[in-house]
C-alpha cells in the first residue's frame, strides 16, 4: 500500500483537483476493454466533487466507458433529502449524459435485507474478480466525525471483516437503515480516496493518520488497499491537527 496526503486552502481547491485526479485516473484507464467501475460517496464534499465534474467535465469524459456504483445508501427513496443516489443525481447525473444502465443504485426504498443481497450480486456480476473478491476500480470515501467510512460505524466494526459483499448496517444514534460496502471488498480496490472537509473532522483526522492513542477504534483507520493507493484529499481545517 502506499498512502499519500494532500491539503488544499479550501473545498473548492480540494475539489478542483481531485476531479482533475478522477479524470486523469479515468482517461488512462478508457482505452482498456470493458467499463471502468466507480463506488461514490454520500456527504457534502462529494457534493462540490459532482458539480465540478457536472460543469467541466461534462464533454471531458467519456461517460458511457464508466459504470456508477454507490458505496452506501440511506434506506430512503431517491426524492428524499437523504438519499445518497438522489443528491448525486441532482448534482451530477442531471448534467451529464451517461446511458441509464451505467447508473447501478442502490434501491434504498426496498427490503433492506433482500437489497443488500440483490445489491452484491448486481456488484459480483459487473465487477472483475481479484483476490477471490469484486474489485472496483475506485472508491470513493468520506469520513464521519466518529470515525465512521461508507457506513460502516465503530459499533459495527465487524462489517470491516464481513465475508459478504454490502450488508444492512444502522446509523448509531438515529437507528436509521443503511446498505453499506463492506471493508474488505474497499481494501481490493487498487485506489481508494477520503475525501474530508471541515474543521469537525481534524480531531478524527489527526488521530488515525498519526495513529494516535485509540486510532482504531475509528473504522476508516482500517482501509488499507490490498494493493494500491490510499489517497486523502483535505482542506486546511480537515488537516489543521496533523501536525500537533
């Protein structure tokens, strides 16, 4: 694994440049046979990531060469303000043109159980196989004020080790439903990046990048590419206690 840190003066710097990455990381990859396979993120910083993308790569990439997968899902249906796929495509989708086959969500309105399950075989047959497991070209993840990456929370810890592919995981304090990747289907991805904003965030920060004292407890301290890349793209006050 190599692990790089890179901290930009503002959300609208980080953005800019990790979507500079994301084309650069696609463009190389578009001339290979088959579709290149993306797990996005929930969150406001992939938020700014996806209007970015919207506005100035619209022509840029070649859309129907990408498969859009998510890595976690509130429980919802698309029109509610929480659900991952709807916020994506309000700010990203609507503004691009990519065939509807390309978009894989999850159905965060059905079964959470039957669509975990649905969910990993729609994941199992559109991924290539490596090391026995799915392997995504790219991960995108954010991190959680308790430490929490996808959805996967530090009471449910075991979910980094779960032999399934997304499993029904619950947000600690509001007990809401979620349908989450599991941990070891992110560290098979050979590039896997946070994306982490906001001064609320540099406590986490600090203690799993310097692995400070109980670092991990926090699940987003064990996402470690099999082999690859683990990239955390910051803004100042994401990074600000790194150096402490």
């Amino acid at each position: 694994m190599t692990l790089s840190i890179k901290v930009f003066k503002s959300i609208e710097n980080l953005s800019e440049e990790f979507c500079l990455e994301f084309f650069n990381v696609i463009n190389n990859k578009q001339n290979a046979k088959g579709k290149i396979n993306i797990a996005l993120s929930g969150g406001n910083t992939p938020k700014f990531v996806f209007q970015n993308l919207a506005e100035f790569y619209k022509e840029r990439l070649k859309w129907g060469k990408i498969n859009l997968f998510w890595g976690d899902e509130r429980c919802v249906p698309p029109e509610d303000p929480d659900s991952n796929f709807g916020m994506t495509k309000k700010y990203l989708l609507d503004h691009i043109t990519i065939p509807s086959e390309n978009i894989k969500r999850i159905i965060g309105e059905n079964n959470p159980q039957e669509e975990a399950k649905r969910y990993s075989q729609v994941i199992k047959s559109s991924l290539p196989s490596v090391n026995i497991l799915p392997k995504f070209d790219m991960v995108i993840l954010g991190l959680g004020d308790d430490g929490h990456t996808a959805s996967i929370f530090p009471d449910q810890i075991d979910l980094l080790k779960s032999d399934k592919i997304y499993e029904v995981a619950y947000q600690p304090a509001s007990k809401q439903k979620r349908i989450t990747i599991t941990g070891k289907i992110i560290n098979n991805s050979p590039k896997i990046y946070f994306l982490v904003t906001g001064k609320k965030k540099s406590y986490v920060v600090n203690k799993i990048l310097n692995k400070k004292d109980d670092y991990l407890k926090f699940t987003a301290s064990h996402i470690k590419p099999v082999m690859g890349e683990l990239i955390w793209f910051l803004d100042a006050e994401a990074a600000s206690e790194i150096n402490n």
